[in-house]
C-alpha cells in the first residue's frame, strides 16, 4: 500500500483535511488508533517503545523541574498550526494552562520528539514547527543517543542546526535555565 502513495498521481488525488475538518473527526480512528493531522493528512501515530517512554518522561520532568513562571511544558498534546495538528512528545509554550482551555497553542518555545525507530517524520516536521515560528525543535536519537538541535527559524526553515552527543551539555535557548547532559538523558 505504502507504493501506491509514492505514484504523483495517487498523491495528487489524496484527499487533505482542514485543521477544523480534523478536530471534528473522533479522538481515534476507525480501528481505534491515534492520529494526528500533517500538512492535510491524517496519520497513525506509531507505538512507543520502552525506551521511546522513558526518554519522553525523563525529558518532561527535568523540564517541568526547572520551568519559570509564565512556561508550561506539555506531554503529547496538539499544537495547533496552519494545515497540521501534531502531537510532540514535548512541548514547552508561553502561558499557563488556564490559557488552553479552548484552543491548542499554535507554536512553541520548544518542541521535543523522541526518535527511537525513525526519524524520518520527526526531521520532515522540522519546516513544519520553523513555519509556525517554534523557536527551537529537538529531535532526540534513542539509539544514537544524540540529539539534533534545530534553532533560528526563517521562512520556513532554521537557520541554524546542530547535533549533541554524549559528551555534552544542552542549554536550551528559548526556555531560560534549562541545561541537560545529553549522557544522563541516556543513563
């Protein structure tokens, strides 16, 4: 089935979604998985792995220990753009939580996807979070234990990437005071 999407005329008839299309679709699908809207199509999410979870906890309660005022760090919840609704595995957003009560964010100070058995999305994502003015996106590489730092974004793009390794320390640079060694992470 997956061929069939790569012929330009198949792709050419695939029927796209609005965002608000979406949010009236159910929370899961047909056969009782969850989705998530990318550039007008709905995609499965994959299953997380063991490690993929522990990574994604560890990473939310260093954030959440050391957030300012004024921050919230979200766990797979949407943000709301022009013609996607991902589900990051982190997100941190300007704001408190009252503030979403009705609506999603619609960008980010920081995004976090935890890639332990591809990383294909999560780097096609990037020009996705750099249009909607995500100030910093991280992909983070289980099995490399690495992590890819994307930062700058202009006109669709960053500007500036990077990747941490092991041996080093992460200092974000939207979300003030939050420092990480990439080899605890890991640990």
């Amino acid at each position: 089935m997956p061929a069939i999407l790569e012929l330009p005329e198949v792709r050419e008839r695939v029927s796209r979604l609005s965002v608000a299309e979406y949010q009236r679709l159910d929370e899961f699908n047909e056969r009782g998985r969850r989705t998530e809207l990318i550039r007008g199509i709905v995609i499965e999410k994959m299953s997380k792995s063991p490690l993929h979870a522990a990574i994604a906890k560890r990473l939310y309660d260093l954030l959440l220990a050391s957030l300012p005022p004024g921050l919230v760090v979200r766990r797979e919840d949407p943000l709301t753009l022009t013609d996607s609704e991902p589900e990051p595995d982190i997100v941190v957003v300007r704001g408190t939580v009252a503030e979403f009560f009705h609506a999603h964010p619609a960008t980010a100070e920081l995004v976090i996807e935890v890639a332990v058995s591809s990383s294909v999305l999560d780097r096609e994502n990037a020009s996705l979070y750099a249009e909607a003015g995500v100030k910093e996106y991280w992909i983070v590489m289980g099995a490399a234990r690495t992590i890819e730092v994307y930062r700058q974004p202009e006109d669709g793009r960053y500007r500036q990437t990077r990747v941490c390794g092991e041996g080093e320390v992460l200092e974000s640079g939207s979300v003030p005071g939050f420092r990480l060694k990439v080899r605890e992470l890991f640990g």
